[in-house]
C-alpha cells in the first residue's frame, strides 16, 4: 500500500511551473522528509497530495486508486461532499487559523471532516485529546480563544480522527516550543506506527527531519 505521485507538475502562472515530472512513493508506515528551498512549492505539493489542488500533468493514486475522482469533494469550499467519506489523505496546514470556521466552536470543529454516517467514536477521540494536551473545557471555545499551538494541537487531532492512511505535515509544528514540538511528534508518530499510517513532513528544521523522518525525498 502507498500514496504516489507520478509524473506530476504544477504551476500558478502559465509558462513558471514550481515542479515538473516530480514523482513520490510514501509506504504505509512510512516517514518522509520532502525537503526543498523556501518558495519550491512543498506547500503546494502538500495540498496536491491531499487534494485541495489538481495537478496539470501526471497523478496521484492512494493504494492504487486515483485521487482524480475526490478532488472536487476534497476542496475546502464543498464541505457537504466531504462528509459523504473518509479522505485516506488528511493535510494538517502550517497555519492552523486558517483551517478552521472563526465561528464554529471547537467541539463541532473536531467533527466536521468526519463523514455523516460514521460519527464519532467517543473512546477515540477521548483518547486523541488526552494523547495531545487539549482540555475537555476547550470544546466550547472559538479559535480566537485558543493560542496558535493549541488550535494546531486540535488540528492534528480533527485529522486522524477519520483514520487516514497518510497524514501530510506541513510545518505543523513550526509555532510550538521545543518540549511541545517533541511530544506532539512522539504522539503522531505513535498513532501512525499503531495503525500504519505515512507520513509526509515538511519542515525547516535539519534537526526535526533528522529526528521523525525515516527517508528524505527533495523536491
């Protein structure tokens, strides 16, 4: 089982592409480092993998089935279409404010990626709070009542609450101090070795890489 990228290519301006013919296999169980300079495109290659955008040339397949079909499901303005299933590819943004409703408490935050027919499995995600430091009296709070750590600490937790088969970090833990950046990955690299979960992780820190990926890749 693997997430690829085959032959793909992307650009925002026609004629400046960020990368052409960029090819990608992340295994289940797998760590890997996307290292590039600033302004390559490894955001853009993170959201590409999940979905939010289409690559112009090439493709991208989840266990050997294209992701073709759920682009339009996974942009974030069609969340309606979201619900009807669990994505294997959840992207965990490197600005968590900007990956959440401003006027949706936290508790349905926690919620809304995750399909109206399953629910939420209320053991799991007691497990994943408590697992990631995030209070029970934070539910209640809007984003703007949280700091930019414990809104991203929330994020991660929205995104393997569905169970994906490949969770995409980009930058995720940038904002966090040196002790919560350590536990927060201890934490994702134990849910991803207890359900074989990838990983794809994106960061500026030589150190970090070197700690949690286990190959690195450049872009």
């Amino acid at each position: 089982m693997s997430l690829e990228a085959h032959g793909i290519s992307f650009s925002y301006v026609p004629g400046q592409p960020l990368f052409t013919e960029f090819n990608l296999v992340v295994n289940a169980g797998e760590r890997v480092a996307l290292e590039a300079p600033s302004g390559a495109g490894k955001t853009t290659l993170c959201r590409l993998l999940a979905g939010y955008l289409e690559p112009q040339d090439g493709s991208i397949a989840v266990d050997g089935v294209s992701l073709n079909s759920l682009f339009r499901r996974n942009r974030l303005g069609n969340r309606s279409a979201r619900r009807l299933a669990p994505l294997p590819v959840q992207l965990v943004w490197q600005h968590p404010e900007q990956a959440v409703d401003p006027l949706m408490r936290m508790g349905a935050t926690l919620v809304e990626g995750l399909p109206s027919q399953q629910g939420l499995d209320e053991a799991r995600a007691s497990g994943l709070l408590e697992r990631f430091g995030i209070r029970e009296e934070w539910l209640s709070r809007l984003p703007h009542e949280l700091s930019g750590g414990e809104l991203m600490r929330f994020c991660i937790v929205r995104a393997l609450l569905s169970r994906p088969r490949y969770l995409i970090c980009d930058e995720m833990t940038a904002m966090l101090d040196a002790i919560t950046q350590a536990r927060v990955w201890q934490e994702v690299i134990g849910v991803a070795e207890e359900q074989g979960m990838g990983l794809v992780v994106v960061s500026h820190s030589p150190e970090l890489l070197n700690r949690v990926a286990t190959r690195r890749v450049r872009l």
